[in-house]
C-alpha cells in the first residue's frame, strides 16, 4: 500500500515552533464604522451582479478567488465588500430602540421634547 505525500498543512503541524510568553493586559471591542469598512473591503458593490464577484472570494463562477489567488475553498475564506447606500439602513433588530430615542426628540427645533422636561422635573426631588 501507498502511502499520499504530506500536504503543506501536515507539514505545518509536525513542526516544533517557539511560542512567545506574553501577558495580555485587555480586550477591546468595538463596532465597525463607515471608515473601518471602507478599509477592509476589497471593492464597492454597486450592481447585484458584483456580489458574486471573484474578489469577494468563493463560492464564485470561476472557482478561483482573484484576490487571494486561492484555487479552492479550504484555502480562501472570502473577502469583504462594501455598499453604500443613498440612505441610512436600520436593524430591524434595533428598530423599537430608534423609536424610542426619536420619540423624546422634537422634529421641529431638535431638542429634547419639553413633555420630557416637565416630567423629569416632577419626578426629580428638590
């Protein structure tokens, strides 16, 4: 019986490497903005068609990821684009949050609803 050639991943694993002693002092997490999107992203998506663009990685018509020159799946894992949109999208996850927030402020002038005030003002002790 024969046996397969190692691929590079067994390869990898066999191999003694040196890990580095460190002290980790926090984690920080954070919400992605406009910006740090824009950064990550290897394109702009502006027609339906570009969201299976071979950029973005697979699964794709081509079976070959033109950014990360990967020829199959276990070697690419996809990529990020972005879409701009002409408006503001809201999670609909968030939605009774946002009605919450934009029912205490006043369409007209923008501050904070004087209903609110009055209320606050009772309820606060002197």
């Amino acid at each position: 019986m024969k046996s397969k050639p190692m691929t590079s991943i067994e390869t990898d694993l066999s191999e003694e490497q040196e890990v580095l002693a460190a002290t980790m002092t926090g984690i920080k997490f954070n919400v992605s903005g406009d910006e740090d999107n824009e950064k990550m992203s290897v394109m702009e998506i502006v027609a339906s068609s570009q969201v299976s663009d071979p950029k973005l990685g697979f699964p794709n018509l081509r079976n070959h990821c033109t950014t990360c020159d990967a020829r199959d799946l276990g070697h690419c894992e996809g990529h990020f684009g972005v879409i701009k949109f002409p408006y503001p999208i809201i999670n609909p996850y968030y939605l009774s949050e946002v009605v919450q927030i934009l029912n205490k402020i006043c369409p007209g002038c923008k501050s904070i609803r004087k209903d609110l005030l009055i209320k606050v003002a009772y309820l606060t002790p002197s």
